[in-house]
C-alpha cells in the first residue's frame, strides 16, 4: 500500500486518463465532474483519503425545510460502506456531500469505485438542487 497521498490516489487518475502534477508531499486534489461541480480528494485525517463537493443550496425559504428533509434521507441505513454522507452547513447556503475510506483500504478497485458512487451521489443530488 502506497504510503504517500499522491501515490495512494494515482490509480483513481490513471482511471481518469488524468496526470495531474504531483511530487508524492500533496495533501489534496481537486477534480471537475464532466457535469461541472467540483471534487475534492483530502488526506484527512492522516492516514484516511476524504473525498468531499460543496454544491450550492438556493431555493426559497419555503421550499428549504422541505428539501433539506428530502436529503438528508440520503444518510438513513446506507448498505454501503463506506457511506456516503449528506449534509448541510449552518454557516453558509451549502450542501456538502463527502464520504471517507482509510488508506489502508483503498485498493485501486475500492478506490475506483467509491469515486463512481461518490460522483454519482454529487451529480445527482447537484441535478435535485439545480430543479428548486
């Protein structure tokens, strides 16, 4: 297993036919979803890789309760591990989407995976917001 960030992600930009510049010291990439919202990949905590998009939240007051409501369903009894989780900021209009797996863990193939069910949950939930 991969002891530096850089490397522990390589395989998930192979995958992405991407070559972002890297020394094997970064503690964060960021990548752009073909649909347009953006993706961090962190080394946080040490020894975990987080990845976590910030998306917007604007509708009207009317409409918040309820669409807060409807995704925070997301978080209930995931059968996936590890989970993805929904959340909104209590300091800005924002929904964060962010999941986290210890490196140790993130074999190419979990890694690679988590990145296609994380983007989805991101695009999907980007496409909710983008209907209020």
């Amino acid at each position: 297993m991969p002891h530096h960030f850089g490397d522990a992600v390589a395989p998930l930009f192979h995958y992405l036919a991407i070559a972002p510049e890297s020394k094997g010291d970064e503690e964060a990439f960021e990548l752009t979803l073909k649909s347009g919202p953006s993706m961090q990949l962190h080394h946080y905590p040490a020894g975990a890789i987080s990845f976590s998009s910030v998306l917007p939240f604007t509708c009207d007051d009317e409409q918040r309760s309820l669409v807060l409501w409807e995704l925070m369903q997301v978080n209930l009894m995931s059968e996936l591990s590890p989970p993805v989780v929904v959340a909104s900021s209590a300091t800005d209009d924002d929904i964060v989407v962010w999941t986290r797996i210890a490196q140790s863990q993130a074999t190419p193939e979990v890694l690679i995976a988590l990145y296609e069910r994380f983007a989805h949950y991101t695009v999907t939930i980007m496409k909710r917001l983008a209907a209020y």
